[in-house]
C-alpha cells in the first residue's frame, strides 16, 4: 500500500472510514460541479460504493489517494485510465481550498506516478469556468492542449473543458 509524505500531507489509500466525510463534501455543488464524473447530490451510499472499488493492489492508472491535512480527511487526488492515456483528476472539500493543498498533493501524486508507470504523458483538464484548479495545472507545467466538450454529472449537461497535458520529461525537467 503507498503512502506519500509532503510537508503538511499525508497521500494515503481511501478506506471506509473517510465515507462519511468523502459524502459531505462531494454533496456540495461547489465542488461536484466542478468535476466531471461526480453525481449530484452525492449520498454517504455514493462513497460506499465508490470506496468498496478501490484497493491497494491497483494500477498506477487506477490509484486515487485520500488527503489528509493534520489527521483530517480533505479531498482525492488520483488517476484512471482515458482515451488517450492515464488521467489526472482531483478535489478538496471547501474549507481546505485557498491553502495550496492541492498544489502540494498533485505534485506528490505526480512525482509518484511517473516513477510508478511508464506513461510519457498524464492528461487533465477543467471546465471553463474552474480558473483556480487551471492555475494548478499551469503551476505544476501542463499545458493546453485544446478544447472539448465533456458531461458533468453533477450539472447534467456537457460542458466546455479545457484539455490539458503533462509529459513526464517535462515534469521531471522541473524538478532538477
């Protein structure tokens, strides 16, 4: 099972205890519209559900990670697989945004998956309107790519995203 360690973060396997908290703050339009494949309202049975799919044996492209900030459970950072290849995709409940949590997660995930996988390259994206999770992208090197349209479950539409992308000799480019 990993376990990543930042200054303040702890990246850690998802387990049945952060149901309840997962549930909250993923029943919050303010988060759930921001993400393409989150139900609104989201129920504690969505976590359960969610939850009983991961495990500690999966693919570097099926790996999500729960964040902990001083012992409490905030938000997912973690990757599945895309059209095109492996995907990054994340959250924060609302009272952990504005702290550059996410910042510091996503690039812990990322330095994890690039040593754990071959892929040359990780995709993302936002919505259109989602500018604060697009300045993490830029701040962590991806560029964009184009734009697309893609379904937001929590909205019930397709919605404009910003397609974005990240090479591995890029990332690691940055980090010397």
């Amino acid at each position: 099972m990993t376990r990543l360690r930042t200054k303040r973060l702890i990246l850690r396997q998802p387990h049945g205890e952060d149901a309840p908290a997962l549930a909250a703050y993923l029943n919050d339009f303010a988060v759930a519209g921001n993400l393409a494949r989150v139900p609104f309202p989201y129920r504690l049975a969505d976590a359960l559900a969610w939850l009983a799919t991961r495990r500690p044996d999966m693919p570097a492209d099926q790996t999500n990670f729960a964040i902990e900030v001083d012992g409490a459970y905030a938000g997912q950072v973690g990757f599945h697989p895309g059209p095109h290849g492996p995907i990054i995709g994340y959250w924060l409940g609302q009272p952990f945004w504005g702290r550059g949590i996410m910042s510091e997660a996503a690039a812990a995930s990322l330095d994890w998956f690039f040593t754990a996988s071959s892929a040359p390259v990780i995709y993302s994206g936002v919505f259109h309107f989602n500018a604060a999770s697009l300045a993490i992208q830029k701040k962590l090197g991806f560029t964009e790519t184009g734009r697309s349209s893609l379904l937001c479950l929590a909205r019930g539409v397709e919605v404009e995203h910003i397609d974005t992308q990240l090479t591995q000799s890029a990332w690691k480019a940055r980090r010397l």
